[in-house]
C-alpha cells in the first residue's frame, strides 16, 4: 500500500504551473531552486525573501535568481530591521526600503511580521507608526505583499502542538500576541489601505473557518489566499469538503497555488509538496501525506485529505491566471546597479551585526556574482 503510494507520488505528471510562494533562502540555495521547479512543472515562481532578525533578509539570494532567469522568477522581497533591532547607521526606515525594492526591480514584497515569533521579537503593531508610511508607500506604488499573519490555532494550545512544530520552537503562550489581535492589526491596515493587494499565505489561518473567510474575502476585495500547507489547512478543509469545494469554485479569483518549497529540500520531497496541493485540487479520491513528504508536513499517520475535484477552469485560474493578474505577466527586470549597491549595504549590516568578514556575507557572495552578469 505504502508503496503503491509512493509510485503514484513519483509518476504523477504536473500541468505547467506558477509557483507563487518559494524560498530561496541563500545565494547557494540559489541553485538548487530552478531544478527543484522544473521537477513540479512550474514555469514560474515567486521566491519569497525572509526577513531574518538576526542579519538581514534573503533578498540576495532572489536577486541572483532574477537576474540568472529573469522570465521565470518573481522576487518577494523581505524588509530588514537594523535600525530598529541593532541601532545601525546605515539603516533605512521601512518606507525607504519599499522605494529601493521598488527601484531594485522586485515583484512585491514578503511580509513576515506578523507571525507570532517575529511580531513579539519587533515588539511593534503592525496597526502602529513603525509601519504606517510603509503600508501607504506599498499601497501608492503598486507593490502587491505576501504578508504572513498569525499561525494554525493548534500552536496556541500547547496540548495540540504537533511535534514538528514543538521542535521548530512555534507554541506561543501569553507572552505572545493572540491569533485575534494579530487579525485585528492586520485588518485595520487594510481598512486603512483600500487598494493595497495582498496574498495571505496559507489560507490567512482560517481554514477552518469557512464562513469567516468568506466574510473576511467580502470586506477586503484585495485580499487572495495562498495555499502553502500548513498541512493542517488540508485536514480542516477535508473535513467539510462540500463547504471548501463551493469556497474555491466562488472565489476561484483569489487562491494562489504555493508550496512553501525551501531550496534545501530534495527533489522527492517538493515532488511530494506540490503533489498534496495538485491532488487536493484535481481529484475526486482520499489520500494521505506521502512517506517522501519533508518533515514539515508530519506523519501519514496524521489525517486523511479529500480532493475537490474542481473543475478545470477553477485549477487553471489558481494554477497559473491569478498570479499573473497580481504579479504581471512577467516579472520586473531587475536594476543590476541598484541591487548591486544593496547587497553593498545589506554585506555591511551582516558583517556588522555577525562580525565576520565582509566577503563570507550573503550581500558579497551575491554582489560578485552580479559584478559578473
Ligand atoms: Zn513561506
């Protein structure tokens, strides 16, 4: 049975695809993400930058890849916080960032401040004034964000915490922000910046809750969903796969296809991502979590996912048409100089805050091989 599965996993052919949500994660990872699209068919990707409190962000390893492919990758781009974390000179606020990102050439920009980890460590609203004029800058030149808020209700009930997510540190207790404050902040922004387009990864946590979604989609008409497991989002949906069918077929305009692939997994185990997320959306059978899966994804052992079986127009649309809608048809070009002078900036915040050497930085490793385009 076990390996009835995997074969099924390891032959199963993907139509081409766009991979919105992908993350690139070092200038070395950078290599390995083309071949890790070509294995799920996807002609095209958003690589998602992290911002890291410790340093900076991963925005030079998607600088590489935009500027190695530039007809297939989309570059997210994460915001550093050096001024207000380590106090350093050549900070930039917020709002200069999005400017230069802007400037740079990136597609948009990948927002991770309000996961419960990140937005105690900033210790700032996301409703409050370190990120006002960057909400408006984002909204005035256009810039779509891949903004990541709160997590599955599981992480807050210790009791419930799947392992994986115990290992990885993500159970918050009252030291943190609740799943509702978060949402609170992150709907004032938009009350605040009605033409702001944003992608909520992982189906804004609300998956499930349906009708909250629904509502949630009816105030906000610039709000889209990814569907980056979390695989739990797979299970609440399984559970009322009527509901979630009729979801999907009615805002068929706003649920982007996304894995979450990092560059370091291994072919095998992005196989076994965009599979999960391709079969839940095409077929009519049960299936489990592949043995193949990465770790992130847990145990077979854990649930049973319902396909949809969604007609055509419906896949396609969240397959490919609805990132371009938001995206563009192909991404930004990028400005070789100016990325060039950020990566300057962002090797001197790392070695910095590190105290190493300024060639062993992410910004210098990826500022040569720019130096050589
Ligand atoms: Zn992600």
């Amino acid at each position: 049975m076990v390996g009835a599965r995997i074969k099924a996993m390891f032959e199963m052919k993907f139509p081409p695809l766009i991979d919105g949500h992908v993350h690139g994660l070092s200038v070395a990872g950078a290599n390995t993400i083309p071949k890790l699209m070509d294995v799920i068919n996807a002609k095209q990707a958003g690589i998602a930058c992290q911002s890291d409190l410790n340093v900076t962000n991963d925005n030079p390893a998607g600088f590489v890849l935009k500027v190695r492919h530039p007809e297939r990758f989309y570059v997210l781009a994460g915001l550093e916080h050096s001024g207000h974390l380590h106090n350093l000179e050549s900070a930039l606020s917020l709002s200069q960032q999005a400017h230069r990102l802007k400037e740079i050439g990136t597609d948009g920009i990948k927002l991770l401040a309000s996961k419960p980890t990140e937005r105690k460590r900033l210790c700032e609203p996301l409703d409050g004034p370190y990120f006002r004029e960057f909400f408006s800058v984002c909204e005035e030149l256009n810039l779509p964000l891949l903004w990541h808020v709160a997590d599955p209700e599981e992480f807050w009930e210790y009791e419930k915490l799947p392992q994986w997510a115990k290992e990885k540190g993500w159970g918050y207790d009252r030291d943190f922000q609740s799943k509702e404050e978060l949402y609170r902040e992150t709907e004032n922004v938009l009350r605040r910046h009605p033409r702001l387009c944003v992608v909520f990864p992982h189906v804004y946590f609300l998956s499930a809750d349906l009708e909250r979604a629904e509502r949630f989609f009816s105030e906000f008409p610039n709000a889209n969903f990814d569907l980056a497991p979390g695989i739990e989002l797979y299970y609440n949906l399984s559970l009322s796969r009527e509901k979630a069918r009729d979801f999907f077929c009615r805002f068929s305009s706003r649920i982007l296809f996304g894995t979450d692939i990092l560059s370091c997994l291994s072919p095998g185990e992005a196989r076994a991502r965009a599979g999960i997320i391709y079969r839940f959306l095409t077929e009519k059978e049960s299936f489990r979590v592949p043995e193949e899966a990465d770790f992130l994804l847990g145990p077979p052992e854990d649930g049973i996912i319902h396909g949809l079986d969604l007609p055509e127009a419906v896949v396609k649309a969240v397959l490919q048409d609805n990132f371009r809608r938001l995206f563009g048809r192909s991404p930004e070009k990028l400005n070789v100089t100016a990325a060039r002078e950020e990566c300057l900036r962002l090797a001197g915040i790392e070695a910095s805050v590190k105290s190493c050497p300024l060639e062993d930085t992410e910004g210098a490793k990826a500022e040569k091989i720019l130096t050589q385009i």
